[in-house]
C-alpha cells in the first residue's frame, strides 16, 4: 500500500518518466513537468530519494536501481494505457452523432 500511496501523489509517476533516459537537473526537470511548482517538485523528490527510487548524481536527478526496476515493471502497463486509448477513440468515432 505504501508504494500506491507513493505512486498515487500528483506528479510522482511523470518525474520517474521524465528520469528514464538520463540524469536531470531541477531546472529542467521543473521544465519537462510543465513548469510545476518548485515547491511540489522538491517535495516529491524528497520523497523519491527517501524511498530510494531516485537519487542525486554527477548531472542531476537520476532513478536508482531500485526506481528503475519499478519503471520496467510499469511499462506493461503502457502498453496495457495505449491500447485503452485506442479502444476507446474507436468507440467514440462508431457512436451515432
């Protein structure tokens, strides 16, 4: 439950998408996640390193092996919300107008 109610925090789940290519600084972290608040991003970082799924390097923000084993374990569930989402624009453009 305690990884949901992680997972569950606005914001959470797109700063671990926006660390799977390479390491981030504030700034353009801040950038990437449409300028959130920095006192939110701070926040969630806090929360990320104190769970140990990011952590700070050489470069910026980063995930840490941990993070990027949950990262994998999600990507199924990408494909799972693409597929959806196709489903459901199909179903949208056969209803009657």
């Amino acid at each position: 439950m305690a990884l949901l109610d992680l997972l569950g925090r606005r914001w959470t789940l797109r700063i671990l998408w926006e660390l799977r290519e390479a390491p981030v600084t504030f700034r353009e972290l801040r950038h990437r996640c449409d300028d959130m608040s920095p006192t939110v991003l701070n926040q969630r970082l806090r929360e990320l390193r104190e769970t140990a799924l990011v952590e700070l390097a050489e470069g910026g923000y980063t995930l840490s092996q941990p993070g990027w084993n949950l990262l994998t374990t999600l990507l199924p569930l990408l494909k799972w919300a693409e597929d959806w989402q196709a489903l459901l624009a199909t179903q949208a453009s056969n209803k009657p107008k």
